[in-house]
C-alpha cells in the first residue's frame, strides 16, 4: 500500500506543480503588459507556490535558459570569512548595482516590465564547467551593445550529479564589452577582468522548459529553456 499512496502524492504533486507553473507564467506575463507592485508581488507568490510542490529538479540543469523575471528580494549578505577580502566592499555594492540596473537590459525591469533587450544564459557544468551570461541592448541606429559575463561553476556537494544539481558555485573570471554596428566590421570588444568573486546559486525547480534559481545575494530568477540549436 505506501508504495501507491507515494505513487498517488508524486502524481498529485506533478499536477498541481503543472497547474502552477501555467499560474507563474500567467503572473509573468500580467507583469509584462502592466508593471506593478501588486503584480509584482503575484509573480513572487507563484514562484513561491511552484517551489512549495517540491518537484525540485527533474530536468538537468545544463543548457541554454533566457531570463523571463529577476529580481532582488533581500540585500546582499556578507561573504563568508574565506570569501572576505578588501574588494567585497566593492563587490557587494557590485550586485546591489546589477539588480538595480541589469534587469532592466535583461527584457525586465526591477518592476518586471519589458525592455528592448535580451538576456541569455549557458550552463555547462556538466563538460566544460562553464556558465556565461549573454545580454544584448538594442540601440538606436541599428547598433547594439553585447555585454557577456564569463564565469566558472562547480557542483556545491561533490556526491551530487552535475546534471540536476540544485546548488552551484560560480566563480566570474570576466566581461566582455561589445557596440555591434551593422554598417561595420566586428569588433574584438572590451574585456574587464573581474576580481573573481564567488557566489552560489541555488535551482529551486527546473524542468523540462521551466528554471527557478535563488542567488546567495538575494537574486530571485526566472527561466525559460532554449533549444541548443537557436
């Protein structure tokens, strides 16, 4: 009998998580056409919701994910005394400044609403140890600016799989600057060594087209998977 009832409960969680993830969808895309605090506020209850059905990950994290909703629902905290160095001062107010700014160049503004911009990102744990942040704002006379952020991530726990763990540590090496013009020849960019700061990102929930991630500082983000082939 209680592998059935086990059984019944997964698939009642399964239902319910399917249900509630069309719900922070929905919510996501209220935001979209009328950014606002309460709407806001909706979107973080789904996300809530959806983590409270505990699928966890099903679905490997590796691949290529589009941001869909970030934001920041607690200041950074400290790093940890290894992390502790004369640059954490400037890294912390680093992050407080990429909520403030990045995800209204990322397609969301703190408040959720759309932008003329695109952010994408790459998870490779599992080959090359690789995650890579792509944002790309369109610009006016037909010129675009290509901001990629380079990092390493290592699986937190050493037992887990790298293909569905739930916490990772990213480690950015650096940025990349680049001012697309069509008219012109590419351009090698601007590189920008960053102080290597370390920080954690913990998946919630993801699944076959669906990433919840929660950053050690805070960060609350939503992804949609891409195919690896656009």
């Amino acid at each position: 009998r209680t592998p059935i009832t086990t059984s019944r409960t997964a698939s009642t969680r399964s239902a319910t998580a399917v249900a509630t993830k069309r719900s922070l969808l929905s919510a996501v895309a209220a935001l979209r056409r009328e950014p606002s605090v309460a709407r806001r506020r909706g979107v973080l209850d789904a996300v809530a919701r959806l983590e409270e059905c505990q699928v966890g990950v099903s679905s490997p994290v590796d691949g290529r994910w589009a941001l869909i909703f970030s934001t920041q629902v607690e200041p950074p905290r400290p790093g940890s005394e290894q992390e502790a160095n004369i640059l954490q001062p400037v890294i912390d107010a680093t992050y407080a400044l990429f909520f403030k700014v990045a995800p209204s160049l990322a397609g969301a503004s703190p408040d959720g609403s759309s932008s003329s911009a695109a952010n994408e990102q790459l998870v490779d744990v599992s080959n090359s140890g690789q995650v890579r942040n792509d944002v790309r704002i369109q610009l006016p006379f037909g010129r675009r600016l290509d901001i990629t952020v380079n990092g390493e991530a290592r699986v937190a726990a050493s037992t887990a799989s790298a293909l569905t763990t739930s916490e990772l540590k990213v480690t950015f090496s650096d940025c990349v600057f680049k001012l697309i013009d069509d008219e012109k020849a590419p351009v090698e960019g601007l590189r920008v060594p960053l102080p290597a700061p370390v920080g954690s990102l913990v998946t919630t929930h993801c699944d076959d087209d669906l990433r919840i991630s929660r950053g050690g500082r805070g960060g609350i983000f939503v992804l949609r998977r891409l195919p690896n082939s656009q």
